[in-house]
C-alpha cells in the first residue's frame, strides 16, 4: 500500500488525476478548519512555543532536529518542556509524562525517544494544550517545543520551523488523497523558518542528518562494523526508509533491506527469522530494546544546521527576552 501510495504522489500514476476533485476537497476543509479554529478556539500560552512540523505525510527529520533544538535552549540555561501528540501510545491517562524508561507501546516510539535523548520533559496529549499547561504547573517550562503539530491549531504558537524532505521534496504538489500533501505548499510562505534536510529549498535553511557510530543494542558498545563478517539486515519502520537505507550505503556497509509501516511495533517473532546481523534506525531501537540480542544494532543520527539557522533563530523577535 505504500509504495502505491509513493507511486501516485511522488510519480506520474494516473490515479492521481483521479483524486483530484477529492484533494480539492479536502483542502477547501482544512483551510475552513484552521480559520475556525485560529480564530475562535486557540489557546495562547504564557511561555514561547516553537513547532517543528512538515506539511507532508511521512517523515521529514523533525525529531532529529527537535532533540537538537532541545539541547541548544538547555545549553542557554532554559527550563525546555517538549509536548507530542504520542502517536499510537496506548495510554489513556493524558497529559501524560514520558518516563525513559516506559514500554514505547504505551508512549509512543518518538516520545520515549526524545524523553531519553533530551533529559527534557516530554507530556504528550492528543489535545497539545493540555500537555502545555501541564509543563508550565508542574515544572515551569520557560520554552516548550511541540515535536509535529504544525496543523493543530488549538495551540497557540511563537515560532513555525516547517521541514521539508531535501531528496523527495512535496511529490506531485497535491493534497491528500491525491498527494502528501497535509496543507497547501503556499502554507511555506507563512511558517517563520524552512529547514530543509539535504537537497535545496528556496529561503530554506539546511540540515544533514549526521551518522554516528554504529551501537550495540543490547548494550549500547559502539562496534566497527567493518571488522564483521557478512551482510547486514537493515530494517526500519519509518516515513522514509530509503533515506536510512542510503545513510547505509554511504557508511560502505552491505546490507538486505526490509520496510515496515511507518510506527510499526516490532515484537521478537519479526525479527527471528533474521540470522545475519541487523541494523535499524535509532528510532526502531527504543521498540526493540526489552527483547535485543547481540545480533541487533542501531545507527544514531544527529542533525547539523548552519550556524545562520541559529544566529536568525536567537535572534527572533518571540525569543529574544528569553536567549
């Protein structure tokens, strides 16, 4: 089903021309949508919110750059909260608090992931202002980041950071369902800062996703793996696999590849087949950690911008009572 789907919005798949009326559809909805809600339903905060979010389905890089985002404002002696939706989290208690170690079932992967990355308090909630006002009482956030949430307009905002893919860019330029499309691209011209992870954008600021060493998951070792023998499995169940897939190639390492969904929970049976060494993103990791064996690994990634994202970010008139 997905590649399907990559086929009609990043192809010429004839389909596409007949999802069009429904795109149209669907963009008329949610420009009604956020004009309802900016205007009679957002809830403003106190504190400076910054959202980094995309305007396509799929992964772009946010997370990465929300943990470097993070770390930067701690390194400025700001008390950070970050808030999440917490996709497929199975809890039902929100706001909820992320614990490092809590199963990433109940949390979410991206959550947990950034609650261990950060040392930050991350809340998550389906409604973001919930998790907001719970960071502000309970350990008076000074900043908050919302990792996603560009298109939830309840919450109120000071800064739009939007990433945009580098290599895949918006597809064919339409709506769901007929494109990746979450909002029209117009939407770019209103966002405060553009990222773009690899390639180029027009006034984007760029970012790279910089490997690290290869990890064992069993017990975080760095290895070289180079000095093993035999071809990898790469697995991964994130928006954009090939781009792991590539980071791969580029490190010289030989590998099969196998995608799943995007979130997809892994249990140990998905990975028993498997009698090669395996290697995944990060962000599968956090989902693998409870049953790893010394055959899985991890690639941890880090994101670099250009020292101008970060002069022109401090310099923001919505920061600069606070960097």
């Amino acid at each position: 089903m997905a590649l399907s789907l990559d086929k009609i919005w990043y192809g010429e798949h004839p389909l596409q021309w007949v999802l069009r009326p429904l795109s149209w559809g669907y963009s008329a909805l949610t420009s009604a949508r956020r004009y309802l809600l900016e205007r009679f339903l957002q809830v403003e905060s106190p504190v400076p919110i910054i959202v980094v979010g995309n305007i396509t389905v799929g992964g772009v890089g946010k997370t990465p750059l929300v943990i470097e985002l993070a770390k930067r404002l701690k390194q400025k002696g700001l008390r950070v909260g970050i808030v999440s939706r917490g996709y497929g989290a199975k809890t039902k208690n929100f706001p909820y608090e992320v614990q490092v170690n809590d199963p990433p079932l109940k949390v979410g992967d991206e959550p947990l992931l950034l609650a261990q990355k950060t040392k930050c308090p991350v809340v998550i909630a389906p409604r973001r202002p919930e998790a907001v006002r719970y960071l502000i009482e309970k350990h008076q956030s000074q900043i908050i980041i919302s990792d996603d949430g560009l298109q939830h307009y309840r919450m109120g905002r000071a800064i739009e950071i939007a990433v945009v893919d580098g290599t895949r860019g918006v597809g064919n330029g339409l709506c769901l369902p007929a494109g990746p499309l979450r909002e029209s691209v117009r939407r770019l011209e209103e966002v405060d800062f553009i990222v773009v992870n690899e390639g180029e954008w027009k006034n984007a600021y760029s970012m790279v996703l910089k490997p690290g060493k290869i990890k064992k998951l069993s017990t975080d070792e760095e290895i070289d793996p180079h000095a093993l023998n035999g071809k990898w499995e790469a697995i991964a169940a994130i928006g954009n696999p090939q781009r792991f897939y590539s980071t791969l190639l580029q490190l010289g390492i030989e590998f099969d590849s196998c995608s799943y969904p995007d979130h997809y929970q892994f249990k140990p049976e998905d990975l028993n087949y498997c009698k090669s060494l395996i290697i995944m993103t990060e962000k599968d990791a956090v989902k693998c950690r409870s049953f790893s064996s010394d055959m899985m690994h991890y690639l941890p990634v880090d994101a670099v911008l250009d020292d101008a994202f970060w002069d022109a970010l401090w310099l923001h008139q919505q920061l600069k009572g606070y960097c």
